[in-house]
C-alpha cells in the first residue's frame, strides 16, 4: 500500500482516539508535475509557458513560478524573473525573454505551490 494513498489515510484515521486526531496530523506533500512550453515570437526572444503544470496537492494552487534562463547545477533565479506577480497578485504562467546571444542554452523553471510543493523542470533549447 503506498503511503501517500487515499487507503493508508483512512487506516490512520481509523486509529484516531478522543485524545489524538491522527487525520489531521497526516499531510503528504507532493511536488507540481512542472511543464513548460516555449515558442520563439522574434530574434533570440522566446515566450515561456507553464499553465500546463500539474498541481498534484489536493486543493492547493500555484503560488510562484521562477525563471533561471542560463540554468547550471543549481537554480538560480534571473534577476526580474522570481517571486513576479501579475493580476490579483498571483504569478504570471508565461514569461518573456530576451537571451543575449545565440546558441544551446539551458533553462529551468521552479513551480511553488500553496500546500508547500516545489518541482522543477529543466531543458536545452536552441535559441536562434
């Protein structure tokens, strides 16, 4: 039985007493299933896009998307393009970006959602 299933909640429920509420005490985090979609709109500026990522929590919602547009070992946001928020303050799902120069570049997107799940996505694009 894995432990993230609706089954393992409802026997930690069942072991629920007057004194301890096991249910409320049982949260699984999962991360966002991120993914990205991009399309060149000029010269070496592309549109990115996550609205197709998949925000595995129950109930929870994207609460912030970051952009690492020069993507090595570690995430490193780009400046302008971490913790932006657009209309009724929540974040924007697409992003616009202008690289300096031509060539494979790697890029990651970091997705945050409300329930505390973080996922990453990262890939290689040609920019020309």
């Amino acid at each position: 039985m894995r432990i993230d299933s609706p089954r393992f909640r409802e026997h930690v429920a069942a072991l629920s007493t007057d004194h301890a509420d096991y249910e409320n005490f049982l949260t699984f985090v999962q991360p966002p299933r991120v993914e990205v979609g991009h399309k060149r709109i000029a010269v070496r500026t592309y549109v990115f896009d996550v609205s197709e990522t998949v925000v595995l929590n129950s109930g929870a919602k994207i609460i912030n998307v970051q952009w690492d547009f020069d993507y090595g070992e570690r995430f490193s946001s780009t400046p302008g393009f971490s913790f932006v928020r657009g209309g009724k303050s929540e974040p924007p799902l697409q992003a616009q970006y202008e690289f300096p120069r031509a060539g494979r570049v790697r890029v990651a997107c970091k997705v945050q959602d409300d329930m505390g799940g973080e996922g990453l996505w990262s890939g290689e694009i040609e920019v020309s």
